[in-house]
C-alpha cells in the first residue's frame, strides 16, 4: 500500500461506511497496519491509503511487536468528549516530515464497529485520544494542517507549499 500524500484530492473527499464485514476487510487492515509500522505512524485512516472508507486502525506505541495495542474502528464516532482539551504535537504520514501543535480533547468516547461488525464503545484519553480525533477527522476529510495553532501552520508553510509543488510535478509527469 502507497500513502497518499497531501494534496491529493482522495484525502478531502467523502467516505462511504463500511458495509462489508468479511475477510477482504480484514486484509485490507492488516495492509494497513503493516504500511503503518513500515513508514512509523502511529495511526493510519483508510483515505490515506485511497481506500475512501470509514475505517481507520491506530497503535499509540506504534510497533509490530505491541500487536495487543492495535485498535481498530470501522465507522467510528465520537460519543462523548472531555471539557478539557490540550495542545500537543502531531505529525502525519501524508504530511511528510510536517509537525505542529493541535487542540484536542483530552478524554473521548468512542461507538465503533469491529472487524465482525459488532458494535462496541471505547474510552480513550491522552495520546490515544489525540490519536484518535487525527484519524477520526480524516475519515471527515479533515487534516490536521486545518485544526493547527496559527504559530504552528505559519511555520508549516514554507513545507506545505512545496508538498503542493511535488504533487503539480507528479500530476505534469504522469
Ligand atoms: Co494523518
């Protein structure tokens, strides 16, 4: 699997449920935790790999061998969130080498469905919260560059137009 890298359109358009609970789904997540580890992220949401889908896989240790930390949530939603929310640092493997301070909730709760389609709840807070609210808004074609602190996105400028500039170049060459 390719990571598909920021401007490409795939990452701003809609993303349909996942309907289709079989083992063509479950491959599909274990690509995707394997290109994860392989480019070390720490989340990864099926739009970032051109699969247009509300499907995103996280592990806040972001290694292989922590396999009992993997999560995975098809068709999440965000069910309860914190008052609080704090800034903290984030990157994204669409945004290579790009990092800034984001605003997330401290505590959320989660209403997914797993790979059976079975429906569950998750209390997440900290990293793992921030995780997954970064994922969670891709699957709403949000990016992180749109939630940044002013400071942050000034800063992220320069790289952000020269990520545009690759794409334009990509796009002429194809
Ligand atoms: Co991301």
């Amino acid at each position: 699997m390719d990571i598909v890298i920021y401007p490409d359109p795939r990452l701003r358009r809609k993303n349909s449920p996942v309907t289709q609970f079989d083992a063509t789904l479950a491959d599909t997540v274990r690509a995707m935790f394997q290109t994860m580890y392989a480019t070390q992220g720490v989340g990864l949401a099926a739009p970032q790999v051109g699969i247009n889908q509300k499907l995103l896989v996280f592990n806040p240790s972001g290694k292989a061998e922590d396999a009992a930390q993997e999560v995975v949530l098809c068709n999440p939603k965000l069910i309860h969130k914190s008052k609080q929310s704090e800034e903290g640092q984030e990157g994204c493997l669409s945004f290579p080498e790009i990092t800034g301070q984001v605003l997330r909730f401290v505590e959320v709760k989660v209403q997914a469905q797993d790979l059976s389609g079975q429906e569950f709840e998750l209390e997440l807070e900290g990293w793992e919260a921030r995780i997954f609210q970064h994922e969670l808004d891709h699957l709403d074609g949000i990016l992180f560059i749109d939630r940044m602190t002013p400071a942050s996105r000034s800063q992220a400028k320069p790289q952000l137009e020269e990520l545009v500039q690759t794409y334009k170049e990509s796009l002429a060459g194809s």
